[in-house]
C-alpha cells in the first residue's frame, strides 16, 4: 500500500523518496461502522521542521512526542548518526521508554509491530538523582547547569521583578559585580555575597533578593560549573530531561523556565558552530566533533513560551523558532491550551497533530495555522475523528492538505495515562 509522506516539499520527495521518515500512523477513512484504516503514514524526520501537537487532556498528545522520539532513534545509521532527540520531560513520564511495551503487545501485532525497548539517556536535576534511585529509576546522569551563564534578566524573570524596579535593579548590579570579579564561574553563593555588599540596596530589597536566592540553591541545579553540553546529546540517543520534581516547588515553573531557556541557548549556539564544521566537511572532506541535529521536544509548551507574558524561557525559544532551522534544530510543541501559546510558534508550525479540542478560543488559535487548503470547518473535521485513542488530525503546510489519522501504538513503554484505583497484575504475575 502507498505511503504517504507528510512534512517534505515535492522536491524532497523527489530526490529521497521516504528515505529519513517515521512511521506515524495510518490513514482514517470513512466514519462510524464504515472506519478503517488504510494507507501508512509517514512523517520527514531528516529536515529542521516545528511540530505543533495538541488536543485536550488525555487525548495522547505526549504519547505522540514518544512515537516521533521512536522514529528518530530507529532510523537507519547512515542517517541516525546525525540526528539527536532531547524531551523536556515536565511530567516524569519519559524515563519508562528504556523497557519495551509488552504491555500492548496484542495491539501491536495488529499493526504489525513488536514492542521494542529504546536507547534513551536519563538526565536529572542533580539534587533528585537519589530519590529516582530509591523507587528503582536508573539515571544515566545528573543535570547541573552553570550559574555563571545566566544572564541577570534570567533570574529577574524568573523570580517575577522588572528590570526597571528596585529588585530588578539590584539583579542587575550584582550581576555586573560577581562577572567582573570571577568572569563567568560564580555560584550563588557569591551572587548572593555581591548583594550584601551593595550598600545602595534598601533593607528590605535586600532581604527580598537575599530570600529568592536562597530558594534558588534549593533547587540543586546551579553550580559554578554545569554538565558539558555534549554530554546530554549522542547520536540516535533519546536524551530525557527530567524536571517533574520541580512541580511541587516554590516557583516550579520558573526553574524549568531557566533550565529550557539556558540548554536551548546553549544548543543554539553549538549549533551554529557545528553547521560551520558540517559544511567544512563537505567542502574539504575532514570531519570534526559536532553535536549532531537536534529534535527539541517541550511538553505543556504554552507554559514556556505564552502568548500572554514572558518566562525565563521566552526569549531563547523565540530564537529557535524564529533562526532554528539554519542550524538544524527542530521544535515538537505539546500542548493541551494552543491558544495560551505564543503567536509565533503557531504561525512557523509546518506540521499539526491535533487530537480532539472544544474549547473555542483553542479551536480559533488552530484555524489561524490554516491555509487555504482547509476547505472545511476545523470543528467539524475535530468532530468527524473516530471515537478511538490516538484519533487526530494532521495538517501539513509542506504538501497542503489534512489527513484523519491515527497515531500508532507505541514500540515503547508508556508512563502516562491516569492513574487507576484497581491495579492490573504485574506483566510477571501469574
């Protein structure tokens, strides 16, 4: 039966045919009793591309996020080796895809598929590490990132001040003293030395910026040195980035903020440099170390790049949306909430996976990304998906059309879903 390609333009397909795709899922035709599957569809993983998945709660947008990171680490070593995965993990669910899905093992022989377990890296906020120890969760390597790369406005978002007010102010000048004292390795602790010193500050600004300083080495993840970037990225590895912990912490949203904005900085800017190395290469035929192509993938998305305010995250997303492609980073945006996420991402999306949504202004924000080619109305489309798990619709800006499709059932184990009272047996009990 003949594939169809989403995310690659006519001349792509042309020269590469499905060479560098995933399969995504299958085709929906019909509705009600007259559903069925048919053709396969395959989804281009070898461009720079913006995915935007969304749909409500539980619908399976993370599930999806684990079905693209599947993709890429199975694709054929010619091109895998060139190509890297890093989940921004918001909810502690990622880390299972190391074990196979024995669990639908009947689902996947109907689709033809065997469960598969997938090399994946673990990477935790240093201060954690024990507690996944403690419940039996491997960490392949713990996550510290350097304080001396923060910027002043970084942390002056982070802990909610404006650069212009007397916090703000006082960041910023501490900021200046601890980089001119010792360059760009300090900790927080000598952030937090410069505030004393600084006879200018009122009491009680001081006292403020001494408390939120103080909450911040709570964290456990700023150091005067951090992991070295290339640690988190080897070549058809799934690097997970665990920072569920932060959930429950004051400012949890802010640390993650930091921790996304200042790794998609740093990526960036690797990058850049290895997109030089890479045509040197071509040119000259020596090779030399690179990161290799990145697949960034943000859950809860609209909660680091809103549409409405900024986060410690805004500006170096912003960046990658907007310069990401020159250097080969690509963006896999999940959201439940596409009308809180920020203008920009919506219109640079080239591919939309879109389960099932009803709120209105959800609904409207997703119609803004379409084309000329929708001729019918999104609501409609949304209502005419079967009444399975995985059902969505996928609209592709590169060959201008909408596919009802359902996503196919993970090589992986899932960690997600509601947790259920009436627990099943264990997959080793009798």
């Amino acid at each position: 039966m003949e594939r169809i390609i989403v995310g690659r333009n006519v001349a792509d397909l042309a020269s590469f045919g499905d060479k560098g795709t995933g399969f995504l899922g299958k085709h929906v035709v019909g509705s009600g009793e007259q559903m069925h599957l048919t053709n396969p569809i395959y989804m281009d993983l070898a461009r720079p591309h913006i995915v935007l998945v969304c749909g409500k709660r539980g619908t399976g947008k993370s599930y999806d996020g684990g079905v693209v990171a599947e993709e890429v680490s199975l694709l054929s070593p010619e091109i895998r080796k060139n190509l890297s995965v890093l989940i921004f993990d918001t909810m502690g669910i990622y880390w299972s895809m190391k074990m196979a899905n024995d669990r639908d093992q009947d689902l996947l022989n109907e689709w033809g598929l065997k469960p598969h377990a997938m090399k994946t890296k673990l990477v935790v906020p240093k201060a954690f590490v024990e507690s996944y120890k403690e419940v039996g969760v491997a960490v392949d390597a713990p996550l510290v990132l350097p304080c001396g790369e923060l910027s002043a406005t970084d942390w002056i978002i982070a802990f909610g001040f404006s650069p212009i007010d007397e916090h703000g102010i006082g960041i910023e000048r501490a900021i200046k003293a601890v980089s001119k004292r010792y360059g760009t390795v300090y900790s927080i602790d000598d952030i937090t030395k410069a505030i004393g010193e600084n006879k200018r500050l009122q009491q009680h600004v001081r006292e403020s910026l001494l408390n939120r300083f103080e909450a911040a080495k709570e964290w456990g993840l700023f150091e005067k040195r951090g992991t070295p970037l290339q640690e988190l990225f080897a070549p058809g590895v799934i690097t997970i980035v665990d920072v569920s912990h932060y959930a429950g912490a004051n400012a949890g949203w802010s640390v993650r903020g930091m921790l996304v904005g200042l790794l998609s900085r740093q990526i960036y800017q690797e990058r850049l440099v290895s997109r030089k190395a890479e045509e040197f290469e071509v040119i000259s035929g020596e090779r030399r170390k690179t990161i290799p192509m990145v697949w960034i993938m943000i859950d809860e998305a609209h909660m680091f790049l809103p549409n409405d305010g900024e986060t410690a995250a805004s500006s170096a997303l912003q960046t990658l949306v907007k310069q990401g492609r020159e250097p080969g980073i690509s963006l896999l945006f999940i959201t439940q909430r596409p009308n809180k996420l920020h203008e920009d991402a919506l219109a640079q999306a080239d591919l939309v996976i879109s389960h099932r949504l009803t709120a209105k202004a959800d609904i409207e924000a997703l119609r803004s990304v379409m084309q000329t080619y929708m001729l019918e109305d999104l609501q409609d489309a949304l209502n005419g998906l079967p009444d399975i798990k995985g059902a969505a619709l996928i609209l592709d800006d590169n060959s201008e059309r909408i596919l009802s499709a359902v996503i196919r059932p993970r090589f992986s184990w899932h960690a997600g879903g509601s947790p259920m009272a009436v627990k099943k047996k264990s997959l080793f009990e009798e």
